[in-house]
C-alpha cells in the first residue's frame, strides 16, 4: 500500500482473534493509522482507538445489549455524524 488509511475498521472473525486483536492492532500502530476501530458481531462490541504520539488510545467503547441501546454513537474521527449501533449489530429495527 502506497498511502496509509486515516481510519481502520476491523470486523473479528471467529477462529482469528489473534491476527484480528493483537497482528493487525500492532501493524496499524507501528505504521500510524490514526483511527483504528475493532468490531465484534458475536459480542456485539465496538472499540475505537486513537493514536496519541506513538500509541493508541481507546477513545471510545460499547457492548450493545438491545438495538435501542447506541442510536447515535458519536465515535472519532466521525463526531460530526451519530451511528447507530443498534443497526450495525442488529441491523434494521424501525
């Protein structure tokens, strides 16, 4: 790759937790990926991390129980514009 992302998203995969958690968290730190985000479907979670100096920090993080729980998550670098989280791990409620 050329030209590095400003932001990750990462959805786990049972069986590769650790290439998921671990391999890729610490690649994307080591080249300064700015916003790295870690979903998982089966616990229903979203850790965001943010780089500060040479390190990530989480800067946010849920464990969504009901899709009314999260309806306008406002997660860095997206501030500006609330997910909803119930729609991402139950998808569509209304």
């Amino acid at each position: 790759m050329e030209t590095l992302p400003d932001w990750v998203c990462e959805i786990t995969s049972p069986g590769h937790e650790r290439k998921d958690l671990f391999t890729n968290f610490m690649a994307l730190q080591r080249y300064q990926v700015p916003f790295y985000w870690v979903i998982s479907p089966e616990d229903r979670t979203l850790i965001a991390y943010q780089l500060v100096g040479e390190h990530y920090h989480v800067v946010f993080s849920v464990e969504c129980a009901t899709a009314e729980q999260v309806k306008a998550a406002r997660i860095p670098p997206f501030e500006e514009t609330g997910i909803d989280l119930g729609y991402v791990f139950f998808g569509n409620h209304e």
